[in-house]
C-alpha cells in the first residue's frame, strides 16, 4: 500500500472518526469493501481515505442499498492510492444509476401499493379484475405486474 504514513489512522482513530464499531470495520475489510495495512510493529493501519469509503457504506446501509451493490461500485476504485477526482466522479455515475433504479421502484411500490402487483394472491377487488384467476403466473414468481414496471 503506498500511502504517506502521516495519512495512516488506527483503528480506533477510525471508529472515533466514523462511528463504526470496530468488527463493522473488520467485517467491511473480509468483504473487500475496505482496506488496511500493517505497520511496523504488525498493528492494522488505515489510509486516510477509508474514512471516505466507510462514510458511504454508512449512508449506503442507511438508504437499505446492499453491500454487495456498495461493493461493485467500489470495485471501479483503485485499492492502492487514494481515489482522485476523476475515481470519485466514475464511481458517482455508475451509483447514481443504481439510486435511479431503487427511486423508480420506490416510486412504483408507492403507486402500486392499492392497486394489483401481480403476486398471486387475488385478495383485492382489483385483482380479479386485473389478475383474473392469476393469469400472471406463468410470467413467474412473485409480484409480476411490479416487477415488471420497475424493470421498464
Ligand atoms: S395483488 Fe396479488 S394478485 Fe393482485
């Protein structure tokens, strides 16, 4: 890892700095999410620029975007040096695409809430008249019709 070592924080710098526990942050580095390095005399040490990485993963977790997602579009950063500007930017598009997605299926969800979505169970009015005798099935499991209109 070729980082100032002016740059290099302890774990407990980290913690006090993010408010993530540390077995949070052991559990973010075995998912590849962050990284550390070793110093001297074998302690754990973390760029300065994790603090970036976890604050994102923070409000990623708080926004119910999952870490597998956090992580592919981490993986389009550099693990060895601090991400520029340009990383950063790279990152921001392909994220903001997936934010897109979750605000265009939130925002179905909410239109469909009353209405039939397609999941099998006809136990509102409408279905019977949207989903007469479940004839979305065959389209596959689960609830069809919203499934559908976030895809689209
Ligand atoms: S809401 Fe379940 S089939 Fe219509």
């Amino acid at each position: 890892m070729l980082v100032d070592p002016n740059d290099l924080l302890t774990i407990g710098d980290v913690v006090r700095r993010t408010g993530v526990s540390a077995s949070a942050l052991h559990f973010y580095e075995r998912k590849g999410l962050i990284f550390s390095g070793r110093d001297g005399t074998n302690q754990r040490r973390y760029p300065r620029h994790m603090l970036r990485r976890i604050s994102l993963i923070v409000v990623a977790k708080r926004l119910g975007i999952r870490l597998s997602d956090v992580a592919a579009v981490f993986s389009t950063l550099p693990s060895h040096h601090a991400p520029t500007h340009k990383d950063w930017q790279r990152l921001s598009l392909a994220w903001k695409q997936q934010l897109e997605e979750r605000r265009r299926a939130i925002e179905t969800l909410e239109a469909e809430l009353t209405g039939c979505i397609g999941c099998g169970c006809l136990s509102m009015k409408a279905c019977l008249l949207l989903n007469p005798d479940d004839a979305l099935s065959p389209q596959g499991p689960g609830p069809v019709r919203l499934q559908r209109a976030v895809r689209e």
